[in-house]
C-alpha cells in the first residue's frame, strides 16, 4: 500500500501528465469522519496495489474544493485519463472503486 498525501499542483500535475487511474481522497485534517474514511481508503489502496491513492487536505488545498465541486468531505473522486470517472461519499467504498478498477 502507497498512499502518498499530495498539494493541489502535484495533483494536476499528475491527472496532466498520466493516464493510469488515480483515486483521491479529498479531506479536511483534524475530523473525525476524515479518519474513518481514510482507514477504508487505505484498505482499498491494500486491495488495487496496482492502483495509485493520495490524499489531499482540503484545508491546506482550498482551491480545490470549487475546482471538483466538493461540498461535504470526506469524498473520493477517481481520475481515468485525468477525467473523473465516479465520486464516493457513503456507503461502501468498493462498491463504487469496483466497477471503474475490477474487482480485488
């Protein structure tokens, strides 16, 4: 598992430049369902080794909440070819990582 926390240039750094998946966990530091969302985060970054996870803090990174219009965190957006391909905030992460990664 690589979970890597990244700023708002290396994220459209990365969705400029590689076309392999990216999934993001968008947060804020310092609440609470930020770090019940980041311990399944990390279990699926465990299961799609292959895959690349970050995360990025919204309070040090505010710019991004209006450019992914993210109004509620803690969310996750998965990038296909720097494109959003699906956006999760309850529920079961695998359930929607699944469809856009396969199944683990």
């Amino acid at each position: 598992m690589n979970v890597r926390q990244i700023s708002d240039w290396a994220l459209e750094d990365r969705l400029a430049i590689d076309g392999s998946p990216l999934v993001v966990l968008f947060l804020e530091s310092g609440r609470r369902a930020g770090d019940v969302r980041r311990y399944e985060f990390r279990r699926a970054a465990r299961e799609h080794p292959d895959v690349a996870f970050v995360e990025v803090d919204l309070v040090e990174n505010p710019s991004l909440a209006a450019r992914y219009s993210i109004r509620e965190t803690p969310v996750v957006l998965v990038f296909v070819r720097g494109a959003e391909a699906a956006r999760h905030s309850v529920g079961p992460l695998e359930a929607t990582l699944g469809p856009v990664l396969g199944r683990c």
